[in-house]
C-alpha cells in the first residue's frame, strides 16, 4: 500500500472513493506517524480515540454514498479553536484545563464536512509570536532539518504546531489563524501553502480572539488544491459572527486552472525592504519570469504607506488584544489564583502567574496606547493610517489583478538564534502585515529553497473575495516551482 501519511488531500479521496484503503486505515497511519514525530512537539492535546470513532463515521458515509469534501481526512486543529470537550488552551497557562462547553462555528463546518480531529496544535500564547517559541507547552520545531547540521530549526508562529504537523506528515492538514502572518510565515518556514482569506469569508466565532479586527481562520496544507477544498469546507456566512460576509462561496477546486495568460501581476517597489535576504530576492524575480514567460503582464506599482504598516499592526493589535484578553481574570473560567486577599490581588496574581511574556508585553503595549493622553497619538492616528494603506490597494487594484511578492524576509531560523529584541522579531511580519490591515485575501506558497535546503515562500495577494483568482495563480506557481514534489522527498527522508 502506499505511504498514507505522504498523500494529499486530493489523492487521499479519490483513494477513499475508490476504497483502495478506508478512513480508519488512513487515520491509524497519521496517528502512527503522530508517534513517530511526537518530538517535533506540535501538538499540545491529542485525541486519538475521537480520531478513529470519527473515521468510523467516515466510513459509514462513504459507503452509504453521502460523503463530505473532506470525509475521512485526518487534520489538526490549532489549539485557538474551541472544540466541544476537548481542552482548549490558546497554548496559555490561564486556560490550561479549559474545555469549551460549544462547537466553533469553522470546526463544526469541517466536521459536516467529514473531517477527522487528530488533536489540537501547539502555537504561540494566544497567537502571539513568529517563531512558535511562545507557548507555555514549550516549543515547536521544524521538521526541516539542514543536512550536515545538528540544529532545530523554528516552524514559524503563530500557527507553528500546525504547519510542523503538515509538514511531518502527521496531519494532512490543519487549520490556522492569521493576525499579521500567522498562517502564511510558518507555511513559507515548512514549505507548505498557507491561506489567509479575505476578513470575514471563515467565521470567527469560537475562536478566541487576539485583534478581532484583524484575525482570520484559513487552511495550511500541502497543496493548492488541497487548501481550495479545505477553504470551501471551512468557509461561509455565520449570524453568531457580527462580521461575518453574505458571499456565496464556490467550489473553490473546481475552478481551477492554472492559466495566468492575460493576467495583470503588480509588483510593489516597497515590498524590497531592507533585510531581504539575497536568496529570496533572486527567487522573487525568477518567479516574475515564470509569470511572464506564461502570459501574465507585470506591472511595477506602489502602496507608498506600506512603510507604515508594521508599527500600524504594532499599536493595532496590542490594542485589541488588551481588550480582548480582560476577560481573563480567574473569576469564571480558566486559572484562578490562590489565596488572594481582594479581587485586585486575584486579578492581578492570576493575570501575573497566567500569561507569559509576550503577551503580558502586548496587554501592557495596547494598554498603553489606549490610556487617556495616548489614544489620539497613537490609536486613532494608527486607524488614519490604515485607511490609508486601504487606498493604496484600492488604487492598484485598478490597475492589476494580484500582488506578487515575497511571504518572509528570510527562511526559518535555528532555535536559539532567534532575534532577541522583540522589535527585531517582529520584522519577520513585514511582508504579510498589510493584507491583514486591508482584510484581503493572500496566500504563501513554496515556491523555492535556499542554499541550505530550507523552504522558501512566495505570497500572492489579491482584492476582496476574489480567492478563486488567487487560488488560480497559486496552482500556476505551484506547478512552476514544482516544490510539492520535491518536499515529499525530504519529509519521507526526514
């Protein structure tokens, strides 16, 4: 039999419906795999027993001929999602035997789409990080590896249990969240395609928020069509989500061609930012050459305010978080301190003694710029500038169809060689901020190594709602690249 735990979504259905294998088959082998990797730490709560009762299910539908897109696939859910039942953590002490008494509404889609839950990922502290160092289960680690080196390399954050767990084979899939680069950063670190949708295409409404203006639930997976299919599982209008979209959404895989003729590509002078590795520039211009040589129109543009977007996102989502994460105080769910005197010593002792570092940082930096005295400094001219950097997509979007641009300044880095001061962590969110900050849908996809052997993405970005474009460019370079096949090689090695 071939290797399950090598499979692609696509693969892995057409073998179901074929019944070369069952889901039961196909989810023991993951699980196995699971073991097998366990070291990469990417899980923080693994639910075998559901995995296996859920492929059951599976089976029974395909047989009976009613079965989901996503029937009898084996995923992980990043531990921000709140699963009935199931521990909860956002990878937080505060909430560390939390277990949500509701269903969110984008895993509950995946499940009426026959999807099976392997566990809940690891991730940083309330999606709060670039390098998955910050979660209070430890780190995750990559499972590329540089030959000749005894290191462990950063899968990215904050969906970095996610993407690690893709990248091993242990999952087929995961779901992610992205605030600044949350999904597409550890899906260029993994050599996986990471999707950002447009704001409001996948429900937030059980997930626990970090910047609710900001956040957005999309799939990380090996391929472009795997994370087309997973997209349309996860997304749709929800009424408990005040902000979610009234869009009809498509057979996102369906539509796919792969055909860039006639398509216009803008590619924007700020996006060459000091830092930009030499090796992702050289591949950012062969990959305008592929577009090129293929019928696409490349048009130079500018989103002059582009500058400005990193300490935009840097007063934004503090700001939200600071509000978001008040609800925290030991007094009706998660970690209570003991012994405290009065409500303040609880407050502040379960605060104090629940979230880490980072995030104490962000509460205290939104707090901040939230404070009398402040607000108008820094918040409100902060939501000036987002206006403006808005326009400036709304402008080139008059004039071209997509963005190309590089997903990171750099390829993963070794644990323990990261930056330590926190602003120069924060860099690694320079190119993938500014869809967050205007909603729109971008995507990361592996377009190429560096010299190492690490994984190199590319990021296309694309006007609201028009994921079905977006996804189609993607199969283009995906299939220019040819890196799907290449990485299959290496996990299996790995």
């Amino acid at each position: 039999m071939t290797d399950l735990t090598s499979l692609t979504i696509t693969e892995a259905r057409a073998g179901l419906d074929q019944k070369e294998f069952s889901a039961v088959e196909l989810t023991k082998a993951h699980l196995k795999r699971l073991d097998e990797t366990r070291d990469l730490n990417a899980f923080i709560t693994e639910t075998p027993d559901l995995a296996l009762s859920g492929a059951e299910n599976a089976d029974a539908r395909l047989a009976a001929g009613n079965a989901g897109i996503m029937e009898g696939i084996p995923i992980g859910i990043k531990d921000l999602f709140c699963t009935r039942g199931v521990k909860t953590t956002a990878a937080s002490k505060i909430l560390d035997d939390f277990k949500p008494p509701y269903e969110s509404t984008v895993t509950q889609n995946l499940w009426n789409r026959g999807a099976v839950m392997l566990g809940k990922m690891n991730m940083d502290e309330f999606a709060m990080g670039s390098a998955n160092l910050n979660s209070a289960y430890g780190p995750v680690k990559n499972p590329w590896h540089v030959r000749g080196e005894d290191k462990d390399y950063v899968p990215g954050g904050s969906s970095g249990g996610s993407a690690a767990a893709v990248a091993a084979g242990s999952v087929m899939a995961a779901t992610g969240t992205d605030t600044g680069g949350s999904i597409r950063q550890p899906a260029a670190f993994c050599g996986l395609v990471g999707v950002k949708p447009t704001y409001g295409l996948c429900s937030r409404w059980g997930i626990m928020a970090f910047a609710s203006s900001l956040d957005q639930a999309g799939p990380m997976t090996k391929t472009v069509r795997d994370s087309a299919i997973m997209l349309e599982a996860m997304a749709g209008h929800d009424p408990k989500d005040a902000t979610s979209a009234t869009v009809e959404i498509p057979s996102y895989k369906d539509l796919l061609k792969g055909d860039v003729k006639g398509l216009k590509i803008g590619i924007p002078k700020e996006y060459q930012v000091g830092g930009l590795d030499a090796e992702i520039e050289a591949l950012w211009q062969e990959t305008i050459t592929w577009f090129k040589e293929n019928g696409a129109e490349i048009i130079d543009i500018s989103l002059p305010h582009s500058k400005y977007a990193l300490p935009t996102y840097y007063i934004l989502a503090p700001a939200e978080a600071s509000s978001n994460l008040a609800r925290y105080d030991g007094v009706r769910y998660g970690h209570r301190a003991d012994d405290p005197k009065d409500l303040t010593e609880l407050y502040e002792k379960t605060r104090g003694e629940g979230f880490g570092e980072e995030v104490k940082r962000r509460i205290m930096t939104g707090t901040y710029v939230l404070s009398a005295g402040y607000y108008d400094a820094y918040f409100v001219k902060a939501l000036k500038v987002r206006r403006l950097i808005c326009n400036d997509f709304a402008e080139a979007y008059k004039k071209v169809d997509l963005i190309l641009t590089p997903t990171t300044p750099t390829a993963a880095f070794a644990i323990g060689e990261e930056p330590k001061d926190p602003i120069a962590m924060y860099m690694n969110d320079i190119l993938t901020v500014t869809a967050n900050i205007a909603g729109l849908p971008s995507m990361s996809i592996p377009a190429g190594s560096s010299s190492k052997g690490l994984p190199l993405g590319m990021q296309l970005t694309a006007p609201a709602f028009q994921e079905t474009q977006m996804l189609d460019a993607g199969l283009f370079l995906e299939t220019a690249a040819g890196f799907a096949t290449k990485t299959q090689e290496i996990r299996s090695a790995s």
